[in-house]
C-alpha cells in the first residue's frame, strides 16, 4: 500500500481532519483534498503544505480528483455534505440531502478504479454507512463508519473530570446509533478495573451519559459546527488500518443479523473491520441497543438503496 488518503469534503471537517492527520505523527505519505469548490480543496492543501516544515511527519499533499487519485488511494474518508443545522435539528433529518451526495460520489469513485477501503464520517453516520456499502458493492469489512468514537471520547472525558484521572486510563463505550438513541455501556465501563457503576451514583451516571449524548448540540449551537473532535478521532482510525494496531474501537460496523451498521467496539486493522467484538451486555442495555437499532433501520427504510 502506498498509505495514500483522500479526504472527500474540505469544510471544516474535513479541514480538521486534514490537519490533525499532518500535525501528528501517522503512516500517512500521501494525502488529498477533493471537493465540489476546486478553489477551496486547493486553499486547504496549500494552507496545510505550510506546516510540514515544523509536522513531526511528512507527506505529499494536494488537491486532486477522483479520476486522477482514486486507483491508487488506501483510504477515502467521506467527509462531503451539509452540515447539521442550528435549532435542534437532528443527524436523521440530515439523511436525504446527504444520501444523494454519496451515492454520486460513489459511482465516480468506482469509475475511477478506486478498491481502498471506506472511512464514512457524514451524518447521519450509521445509516451513510450502511448506504455506502450498499451503492459500493464493497464487503462490510471495507466499508467503516467513525460511530461512536468521538461519543466515546466524550464520555471518557466526563468520566474522567468526576472521578479526577486522566481520559485515557477511562474504559467505556458509547453505542448505537451516532445520535439521540445512542447510550452507555455502563455493566462493563471501569477505570483501573474498578466498576465505574461501584465509584459514582445512579445519578451522576444518568448526567454524565446526558452530557454526553447532547454535547453536539451544545457545540452547534455555541460556534455552530463541531470538528476538531471528529478531527481527532478519524485520525486515530487511519492510524489503526494503516498500523494493523487491531485496536478495539467502537466504530459503525455491519451487523448481518439486524442488516444495518452502528457502532459497537469491533477490532480495527490493516484489512479494515477485523471482527466486531461480543460484548456483553445487561438485559436492559441489549433493549436500549435494539431500540436504537430501529432508529437507524427506520431511517435506512427511507431511502432507496441502489445497488451498481
């Protein structure tokens, strides 16, 4: 592989991406910008080719295009469509301006020869997923959604300020759908091996999943956008294929059984999605787990998938 990613959509997402790929240090060697605003992709490329003198990596990087990059690209993160609205509006109802978007994207990436794996970071996440495999024709495991990642991170990071350690020594997972239905994973979250169910109470627990679940909104609403987070967390993804860290993350994969993609810990490396994981789960999370599941199932039933 020639450790090639191309970053489709140079918003602030995608720019964000874009920039912690080169500002930490990756495997990274090549990285292109594509978008709609030629202008734009070519802003953002010049702009990042001015940190390299002081990256801790280098790498090439440009604006390109589908025919001309696609072939030889490892990874193509899908970052292109509009962005979550001010006032409450929700990662579904962001579904078919964003649908029709992919599936164009799509059909002139296969036309270009493109065979790397998918990175799906567009909202609404899961149900994007689900419709990139589906118009791509690619196997599950080439086909990855940033899920509940960055969900994850944030809870960490709650947790982490009550319970005054640092994030990283957090282990706990946000699942399902990347949105309002999604939850904690409470039976299984621990700092050190300690239960986190045994450290803090009932109450504290409901707060910081609250917290959790709605700092999106809170970040739209203050600055109108959230980047620098999801920035953070695909790069962390890339490193995991490009590495074969086989890293755990929760991350929007395929499941057969219910035919739809969420996010779930699943083991991550070169190849894409290695296996999901089996975590258990109470009988009150495996509900809340389905529920979510028909949020997302309901959304996909909305739009018509058309296979190539």
């Amino acid at each position: 592989m020639a450790n090639k990613v191309m970053i489709i959509g140079t918003g602030n997402v995608g720019a964000s991406i874009g920039f912690s790929l080169v500002s930490q240090r990756t495997a990274v060697n090549e990285l292109v910008l594509v978008d709609l605003n030629q202008d734009d992709a070519e802003g953002e490329a010049m702009d990042l080719r001015d940190t390299l003198a002081v990256s801790p990596t280098y790498l090439k990087i440009s604006a390109g295009s589908y025919k001309k990059d696609a072939k030889d690209t490892d990874i193509v993160i899908f970052t292109a469509g509009a962005a979550q609205k001010k006032g409450g509006e929700t990662r579904m109802e962001l579904l078919a301006r964003n649908a029709k978007i992919l599936h164009n994207v799509i059909d002139q990436l296969l036309a270009a020869n493109f065979h790397g794996i998918f990175l799906i970071v567009t909202n609404p996440v899961d149900v994007m997923s689900y419709l990139a495999m589906q118009y791509s024709g690619f196997p599950s495991h080439k086909v990855i959604g940033s899920g509940t990642v960055l969900d994850s991170a944030r809870l960490r990071y709650h947790l982490a300020e009550r319970l005054k350690v640092s994030p990283k020594s957090v282990h706990a997972y946000q699942v399902g759908e990347h949105g309002d239905s999604e939850f904690t994973i409470w039976s299984s979250a621990n700092v050190g091996g300690q239960p986190v169910q045994k450290i803090l109470k009932k109450a504290d627990l409901s707060t910081i999943e609250e917290e959790t679940k709605t700092a999106a909104y809170k970040i739209i609403e203050r600055k109108g956008a959230t980047y620098y987070g999801i920035g953070a967390c695909v790069t962390s993804i890339v490193n995991c294929i490009f590495n074969d860290e086989c890293r755990v993350l929760p991350v929007s994969t395929y499941d057969a059984f219910s035919d739809t993609y969420f996010g779930f810990p699943a083991v991550v490396g070169r190849k894409g999605i290695i296996h999901r994981l089996d975590t258990e789960l109470t009988e009150a999370e495996s509900l809340k787990l389905q529920s979510s599941i028909n949020v997302i199932k309901k959304a996909i039933n909305t739009i018509p998938t058309f296979l190539p």
